[in-house]
C-alpha cells in the first residue's frame, strides 16, 4: 500500500487526486494507510487544497483526535471556519472536546455566535465555561491565546506534597514546562523548577525552592508584546494576571511562535501598503478586492506630487533638465525614507526591555539622513552642474540641485522614523506608516523643492 512521505507530499496535485479516489471508494483502511505517520500539519495542507466537500468528509474519516488536531493546523481564515462549520454541532463538540481550551476557543471564536452557543451546548458545562471565559478576551490579546491549563501548587507546602501534587495534575495537562507557586488567594508567587523540586528533601518547604517571576502579562496585554517577552527572556511559557496578580492562566511558545508569524505577515502586508486582511491563499476577486483600495489611495497621493509638476509646467518648459533632475531627487528621497522607516519600525517592534535606553530615534535618523543627505548632494549637483554647463544652461541650476536633494533626503530620514514612532505612541501599528505614503510625501517634497528654488533662482 502506497504511502506519503515528506518529500512525497510537495506533490499536492498526485496526492489531492489519490485522496478524492480513496475517499470515492470509501476505502477507510487504504485512507488510514495512506496518511499514516504524517503531522496533522501536513494533513491541514492536503485538505487545504481540496474542496471544501472533500476536506470535511477526510476529516470525518480520520480519528477524532487527529481530526481535531489537523483542524488547528488548518491556516486560520474562510477555509478553516468554512470547515469546522460544515460539521454537526456534535462532531464539532467532540472535536473541541479533544483539544486544549485556547485551541478550542480559537476554533469556535471564528463561528457566529448563534453557531458557537449549538456547538457549546452538546459539551460538558466545564468545558463549555472554560471556553466561554476564553472567548470573552479581544482578539490579539494576551488572554485570547492563554490557556487556563496550568500545574500550580500552594507556596506553604512541602517539597514531597508538591511532588504529589504535580503528579496528578500533570495527568490532566497538556505540555506543561513550569510549576507555578501560588498563595491560598491564587496570587502568583514565582515558579518552581521541576528538577529542584525533585532533589529537594522531601520534608523542605517549597517556598525555600520558589524563583520569582521573571515576566507575566495582564490578559489585555497586545499578543505582540508576549511575544517579545517570550523571545527576550528565552521563556517557554508566560503567566497571565490580573492587576492584582491573580493567576489566570500560561502562554506557552508553542502559540508565541504563530503570533509572530501573524504579526509578521501582517507588517509586512501594511509595510508594502496592502490590507492586512489579505488572503495568501485566497482566490484573485478577494486579492483585487484587497489591493485595489490601496493602489485607489496611491493613486491621490500621487496626483499630489503631479499638482506640483503642473503647477511649475512652465519653469520645467524654460529648463528641461530639471525634467531629467526630476525623478532622481524623487528616488533618492524615497529610499532614504524607506532605510528609516525599516530601522524604525524594527527598532519599535523589537524594543521592549524595561531597562532599555530609549534611543532618541528620531533624532538619530535626521542627523543621519543630513550627512547622508550633503554627500549625496554634492555628487549629484556636480553632474547636474556639468550637464548645465554643456547645454548652456546657467551653473546655479547645480545650486538648486544641492538644496533641493539635500533637503528631500534630509526630510525622508524625519518623516521615516517621526510617522512611525509618533504612530506607536498613538497606540497604531508603526508598520502602517507604509511605503505608500511614504513615497508620496518624498516625491512631492522632492518636486516642490526642486522646482520651487528653480523657479527664485533661475
């Protein structure tokens, strides 16, 4: 009987057209043969390209745990919720009912509400409240992606208890990497190492064994941010309290490392001036429909810089190698801006350590893009200068090169990290600060002060 391999399933078309034969058939044992010793993720890829009708029944046929895990690994989106919607509110209880909270919730938060309350009724009342307090967090929030599995043990216990304590707890937790110690309030205290509590004497308090805590998050916290804490510290889970240091529950790497994934598709989707809404895998209507606004806004930016062109048709017309001098200072400027836009919004994005110097970046940038600026300028009006000489245009066409450049380069470094930094405090995104508008600024300050000081000194 065939079987798929890693390298075997880059061949989504082969192994699309033998799943539809098999589950034609209803060849079930086949079926299993078939994707035996594959990850759920690379079960999520296959069923990703078939349609719909098909992904639903090969998920029916596999075992409900695999079923349920492969339905995680399925990108987040219309494909995904189109799936687990598709099922009977029963299957899609039992599928929940297989996994940790925080992926169950992430699953039925992406329902309607009318569809959430069916599928919540065929399960446990535990369960179904565990869930329900999940689902009541904001999306890209600390608590939205926080499980409220945990292993924790009293402060004022013994080392032997703890141990105990954590054996028949651990039995109920999914991957738990950290003892967490708390008071008889639940208030967190610190954590416990697994291999200190099981050298310890069996008679020592663990409250002589506890570590405090190097970092929590409130469960408003951006996911973001937990993200940065996580990598920074080199944590494998992160407590969530309240305000008051209340234990909630953990965030473990595991959903860190897809935060970041989400976080950087979407940056970089703002940063390239499209919508982060935008689906990789989605049909070309949805991606016209996402990009086509984006081009629309491109298009009044730029009729911004073009008014200025017009407006000084005529200077342009008496001295046509401001024509040539033109897209140069333009380009320039934008690529000036675009070097402190990237450091700026890498520098925000990666700068959260409590003890870090805030780096006046701003500042920074602008005496940069100055220098930067003045080297530049005086190579590029030497050759405008040059070139004025041979066509018999007068030399201070050179002059105006000079401060034209130097002014556009030098704006582009402000403008590229004060729109980002400013945006941050404001509580945005800095990668919205995108290219777009970037651009537009750089090409119609470029043109103003080109054509401007032309039009005083020529």
């Amino acid at each position: 009987m065939e079987k798929i391999t890693t390298m075997q399933r880059q061949d989504t078309k082969r192994v699309r057209a033998r799943l539809a034969n098999l589950l034609q058939k209803n060849d079930l044992v086949a079926l299993e043969v078939f994707l035996e010793g594959l990850h759920p993720s690379d079960i999520a890829d296959v069923i990703e390209a078939l349609d719909r009708k098909t992904g639903v029944k090969l998920l029916r046929t596999l075992p409900s745990v695999l079923a349920s895990e492969t339905l995680t690994e399925v990108e987040e989106g219309e494909v995904r919720s189109s799936l687990f919607s598709s099922l009977d509110p029963e299957e899609a209880a039992d599928f929940l009912e297989k996994l940790s909270d925080d992926d169950a919730a992430d699953l039925l938060g992406e329902l309607t509400s009318s569809r959430q309350d069916k599928i919540l009724a065929e399960m446990s009342n535990q369960e179904a409240i565990e869930i329900k307090d999940l689902l009541k967090y904001e999306e890209d929030t600390a608590g939205s992606i926080m499980t409220t599995s945990l292993v924790s043990i009293d402060g004022t216990v013994t080392a032997g208890e703890a141990i105990e304590v954590v054996r028949k707890k651990g039995r109920e937790v999914e991957n738990f990497y950290t003892v967490f110690v708390v008071d008889n309030q639940n208030t967190l205290l610190g954590t416990v190492p697994l291999d200190d509590l099981l050298l310890a004497e069996v008679d020592e308090s663990v409250e002589n064994l506890v570590e405090p805590i190097v970092a929590s998050v409130l469960p408003s916290s951006d996911q973001e941010d937990v993200g940065r804490l996580i990598s920074r510290y080199n944590l494998v889970s992160i407590p969530v309290v309240t305000n008051e240091g209340i234990l909630l529950g953990r965030i473990t790497f595991d959903d860190v490392i897809d935060v970041i994934e989400s976080e950087t598709t979407e940056d970089l989707f703002l940063f390239s001036g499209l919508s982060d809404d935008e689906d990789i895998k989605g049909g070309p209507l949805e991606t016209v429909q996402a990009r086509l606004p984006w081009l629309f806004l491109n298009t009044m930016t730029a009729s911004l810089a073009a008014t200025v062109v017009w407006w000084f048709r005529d200077e342009i017309a008496s001295a046509t190698l401001l024509a040539v001098v033109m897209p140069v200072v333009a380009g320039l400027g934008g690529n000036a801006g675009q070097q402190a836009l990237a450091v700026t919004v890498r520098s925000l994005a990666t700068g959260s350590g409590p003890l870090e110097t805030k780096e006046p970046r701003v500042r920074k940038e602008l005496v940069v893009a100055f220098v930067n600026g003045a080297a530049v300028a005086l190579v590029v009006s030497a050759a405008a200068s040059i070139l004025a000489i041979g066509m018999g245009v007068s030399v201070r066409l050179g002059v105006v090169v000079l401060l034209a450049m130097w002014g556009n380069i030098a704006m582009a470094g402000f403008a590229g990290s004060f729109i980002p930094t400013f945006l941050e405090k404001q509580g945005y995104d800095p990668a919205v600060a995108s290219t777009v508008f970037l651009t537009a600024l750089t090409d119609l300050t470029g043109f103003l002060l080109l054509l401007g000081i032309a039009d005083l000194m020529l």
